[in-house]
C-alpha cells in the first residue's frame, strides 16, 4: 500500500503530478569531545567563513556551534558536544564521534513527520523548541536506512511554497 502523498518508500519514486514537501538541506552535524578544541580544525578544513558562539541547549542536553561557509546559501556544519553523560549523543560520542545526522529545514515539520512516519521512519523525537534556533521546533527521525534526519521548523518568511 502506498501512504499518502504519493511517496513509495520501495521503489524511491513519486506518482506523476506529486512532489515531495519542500525541504531546504541546513546543515550536517558533527558530535565532538569538544568544540572549543575542536573550531579551529574544523574551520580549517572545511574552509568556513567563521562559526557562532557556542549555545548550550538544556531541553537537547548539548552544546552546539555552527560554522558558516564562505559561500552564501550553503549548507552549514554543527559541532554537537554532549553537555554530559545524560546527552543523547553522549553514547556516540564514546564510539568515536564523527558525522551524526543532517538537518533539513521545512515549512510543516508536523506535516513532514508523519510523511515520513508513513514511509516507514521511525520518529524518535516529535517537534520540540531548540535553543540554537532560537525555540523554533526541531523533530528527529531514523529512516529505514540508518540515516538520522533532524528537521526544522522553517522562520517565518522563509519563502516556502506550501500545497
């Protein structure tokens, strides 16, 4: 059976006349021992412009920053530091670190998550504000590949076109 909206998780196709929601790729997320440690090489490797202030989230239980890049509109790289051994990501963390999930950025998170529950993700957190952008909601999502997807809630005035 196909869900809603076209989408068939199987064959990775949509019916003719239906297009996915909307979404903006905001960043890749990176877990690390420490960002302060961390910035430096970071900004030099991937050639960024320069980075945030580093933002501790008590709903997340992390620290994050962002580093820019040089070119306008690219995608951004987070720096996710667990606040402590309570963090999610902390377990991650003591495997190695490394790339941990990407971020898109949408106009209906509520409407994307269960898009994509409907294809088969599993929802592991349902919208809730964040810190780092300033309380808009994030969502967080496993695909049946593995891959970790944090959404965002777009601003206001994004420019998203909605159906």
């Amino acid at each position: 059976m196909r869900p809603a909206g076209g989408y068939d998780s199987k064959r990775i196709r949509f019916e003719k006349g239906c297009a996915p929601p909307p979404v903006l790729f905001h960043h890749a997320g990176f877990v690390v021992d420490s960002i302060a440690r961390s910035l430096q090489g970071f900004m030099a490797s991937t050639g960024a412009a320069r980075h945030t202030a580093i933002i501790e989230d008590p709903v997340q239980r992390v620290k994050v920053a962002f580093l820019v890049p040089a070119a306008a509109g690219q995608p951004q790289l987070e720096l996710v530091e667990p606040s402590g051994e309570n963090s999610p990501v902390f377990r991650f963390l003591q495997q190695g670190g490394g790339l941990h999930h990407i971020c898109y950025e949408v106009a209906d998170i509520e409407r994307q998550v269960s898009r994509m529950q409907a294809s088969g993700a599993t929802v592991i957190r349902r919208p809730r504000p964040a810190a780092a952008f300033h309380n808009r909601r994030i969502a967080w999502v496993m695909t049946a590949e593995k891959l970790l997807i944090e959404y965002l809630e777009a601003s206001a005035g994004a420019g998203f076109e909605t159906d």
